[in-house]
C-alpha cells in the first residue's frame, strides 16, 4: 500500500511539468494538435506494449512476480534516460522561462474565473466518466454478457481492437482538427462514442463479432478527446495571459490532472458496488437483473454522460480566428497598447496600465468578491473570520465523510460499497478545500492590518474610478 502511494506521488511530481512544457513548445493553434496528437500516440502505443507484455513474457518465464519485477525495472530505466534526454535536449521558451512565478491560491481563483477553461475543465470531467466505467466493466461485460467460449482470449481481442483503432484512427483525427476546428472534430468524437457505446446495450450472448465492430467504433474516438483537449487547454492558457499577463501552464495543468479524478474513483468503483447490492457473485452464472445491469452501466451510462460532455462542448468559444486575436492582443499588451478580447469585446488595457497595479491585484484575488465587500462593509477583522469559518466548515464535512467512509471499510478484501466511495472521495475532495482556505490565512492577517487602503479594494471591485493619469503643467 505505501509504495502504492508512493509511486502515484512521484508520479505527480515529475507528470505535471511535462505536460506542462507541451503548451510551451508552440503556439501555433494547428501545430498543437500535431504535437499532442504524437503525444498520446505513444502514449496508446505504451498502453498496448504494456497490456500484452506480461502474457507474452508469463509463458517464457513462469513466474508472474519475476515478469512483473523485469517490467518494472524496465521501464522504470526507459523513464529515467528518456527524462534525461528530454531535460538535455528540449529548452523551455527563453521568454517564458524569466518570467515570475504565480502565487498558488490566487492563481487558482483567476482560473476558475476563465470561462473557456470551466467550460473545457467540465466536458473532460464529465467525459473521464465515459472511460472509467468500461474500463472497470468491460471484464464483467464480456464475461457475463457476451460469455463467448474463452472469455479471457476474447477480452485480450476487444482491448487490443479498442486501443489499436484508437491508435490508427489518431492520425485522421489531427487531419479532421486542422479541415474543421478542434472543437468540431471532438464533438463528433462525442457522437461517435456515443452510439458506439449505446448500441452494445442491445448486444447478447455471443455477440463477439457485433461487438468487436462496435468496440473498433468507439474504440476510433477514443484518441481524439486524449489530444483535443489539452490542444484546446493550451489555447485556454493564451486566452488567459490576454488577461492576466502571466503564463500559467503548470495551474492550469495540475487542474486538469486532479479534478477529473475525484469523478473517476466512483465512476470506477460504484458500479462494482451496485452489481454486488444486486446480488452479483463471482464466477456464476448472474441473474437477469445483475445482467441488465451490466449492460445498462457498461453501455448506457456512459452514452448519457458523452452527451452532456457534447452539450458542455459546444459552448467553448474559442476557434481558430480567435485564436489568432488572442495572440494579436498579447503581441499589443507586450508594446504597451490596449487589446480587445475576441470573445467578450472587452477593451483590455496592458497589466501595467490597469487600475489596480498587478501585485496588489494578485493579492486581493486570495479573496472572492463578496469577502473583499464584507471587508469594506464590516469592518477589518472580516477576513480572518470568513477564512477560519470556511476552513473550519471543509475540516467538519473532511472529518464526517471519512468517519462514514471508515465505517463502509471495515475489511479491506470487502467492497466498500458505493456509499463508502463516495464517503471517502468526499473527505478527500473537502480536506484539499480546507488546505485551500488554510493558505489564506496568512493573506487575510496582511489585508486586516491595512495592507491594501480601502480605495484601492474599491478600485479592484470596480466599485471606484481609477485615478485619472496626472497631466503635466506648462512653464
């Protein structure tokens, strides 16, 4: 269990800087899709080396501990000399390089405020769900469903035809991104999935070539949601140094990379939990009802939820002609000049040039703006009260949903049911919440002790004009 955790945490620290150098290396809108699309290529390709390696070196060696120990150790060497060569060979962007870093808690709060990313961030956490369950299910789907003659031979093919049309589709999915747009070659990824995934509703016993179609289908979709987003997420971070004047693709990154877990833990594990409140035992033959509900889990749910991601989709607004005044308005902001945002056609003044100067403006953002009102209206010990009260409040539900969850594992070779799952992912979602308020509250001390004078708040709020520029007399 500890080397379990260990790994998923040095695999954090050294993931989210190298997915945070892709958005660096160009800023070509088309150029991304290329450079994400061979990304994931290798990345599916990986998936596929490592699915069918251990079966093929379990009949040379015998022993299934010292294939996965050779593994292992493989690639853990491949990992180190491929990051040496990255670190040697790839140079970060000079300009970006210079630049100051980002204070963590405001940062987050002025992403958040990024329309497009919230709109982006929603459609992959709403699409990871459409991955994680079939994942978990599709043993179960094959087994229980389909029942062909040799499950495990079988469920080796529809993984290798699922992956392997994922692969050879990758490369028409970058061609249909650069003819169409990014955004509209996802949401046909969606449609795609969808039926894909819906029609295996209708699949029975012995059904392998109808699914096998069908998984190549889906499977033809599944790689263009890997590179389409982050693409579009680069875009994203363009937009968001329009306004900000900061580039910000580690935020941006760690968000994406954390959020859609706390969805894709109970998309994985409450399904099993339903199966085995229906009464669904292992390695028998399943009752009708557990049957139904296989398929209704492995092919309906995530049909619905590709919907909704396709509906969440269509709303991001940033294209190609975009793109290109999202670039033009940093190039301006850069020589001193105002820009205009392509998407709202708001007049956006150099950071420089703002009215609240940019230090104090990054600092005023530990605070939402309903807190920086309750200052002004009541008085200056507000914020460390509203800090502490948040905190506080996270803490209590942190505490309650782990208490629930510990008592849902009381045996660790039990499923903890989906009451269980959910219990601990709240606690585990609640506990990040309050170390967020935490690190406030050194924020809100400075703010009570009059670090920023109450003119300037109102500024910042756009609650007062900015200072008209003084004009210099004649002699």
């Amino acid at each position: 269990g500890v080397t379990f955790v260990l790994y998923f945490f040095f695999h954090t620290l050294y993931v989210l800087p190298h997915h945070a150098l892709g958005p660096e290396l160009t800023l070509d809108y088309h150029e991304r899709s290329v450079l994400f699309g061979v990304r994931e290529a290798f990345g599916i390709l990986g998936t596929i080396v490592a699915a069918v390696a251990p079966g093929l070196l379990l009949q040379r060696m015998g022993d299934e501990r010292r294939v996965f120990a050779f593994l292992g150790a493989l690639f853990g060497i491949l990992l180190v000399l491929l990051y040496t060569m990255l670190v040697v060979r790839v140079r970060e962007r000079p300009d970006f390089v210079a630049r100051a870093p980002n204070p963590f808690v405001p940062g987050v709060r002025r992403s958040l405020r990024n329309r497009p990313f919230r709109i982006l961030l929603a459609t992959y956490v709403v699409a990871s769900v459409t991955g994680a369950i079939p994942g978990t299910l599709m043993p179960f789907f094959n087994a229980y469903v389909i029942r062909p003659a040799n499950p495990a031979v079988w469920l080796s093919i529809f993984l290798t035809a699922y992956f392997g049309a994922g692969l050879l589709c990758l490369p028409l999915w970058v061609a249909a991104a650069r003819r169409f747009g990014k955004r509209p070659a996802w949401l046909a990824s969606f449609v795609m999935g969808t039926t894909g995934g819906g029609a295996m509703f209708f699949l029975g016993e012995g059904d392998t070539l109808p699914l096998l179609f069908l998984i190549g289908w889906a499977g033809s979709s599944f790689g263009a949601g890997l590179f389409l987003a982050p693409a579009m997420q680069a875009d994203v971070i363009d937009y968001d140094e329009l306004h900000t004047g900061r580039r910000r693709e580690a935020q941006y990154t760690a968000f994406w990379t954390m959020w859609p877990k706390f969805v894709a833990i109970p998309s994985a594990a409450v399904p099993i939990a339903i199966l085995a409140s229906l009464g669904y035992v292992p390695n028998v033959v399943q009752t009708p009802a557990v049957v139904l509900a296989i398929k209704s889990i492995f092919a309906l749910a995530p049909a619905t939820f590709a919907i909704l991601a396709f509906l969440i989709a269509w709303r991001f607004p940033i294209d190609e002609p975009a793109h290109r005044a999202i670039l033009a308005g940093i190039g301006r902001h850069a020589h001193g000049e105002d820009a205009v945002d392509p998407l709202t056609h708001e007049v956006l003044p150099p950071p420089a040039a703002r009215a609240v100067d940019e230090p104090t403006a990054w600092f005023l953002d530990y605070f939402s703006a309903r807190e920086l009102r309750r200052f002004l209206g009541m008085g200056p010990g507000t914020p460390v009260r509203d800090v502490r009260r948040a905190a506080l409040l996270c803490g209590i539900v942190a505490v309650g949903a782990g208490a629930l969850g510990a008592r849902s594992v009381t045996n660790l070779a039990a499923d903890p049911g989906a009451v269980g799952v959910l219990a601990i992912v709240l606690a585990g979602f609640a506990l990040a919440v309050a170390c967020f308020h935490l690190l406030r509250l050194g924020a809100a001390h400075r703010l009570a002790a009059g670090a920023v004078p109450a003119e300037v708040i109102r500024r910042h709020l756009g609650l007062a004009a900015a200072p008209a520029p003084a004009v210099p007399r004649r002699a």
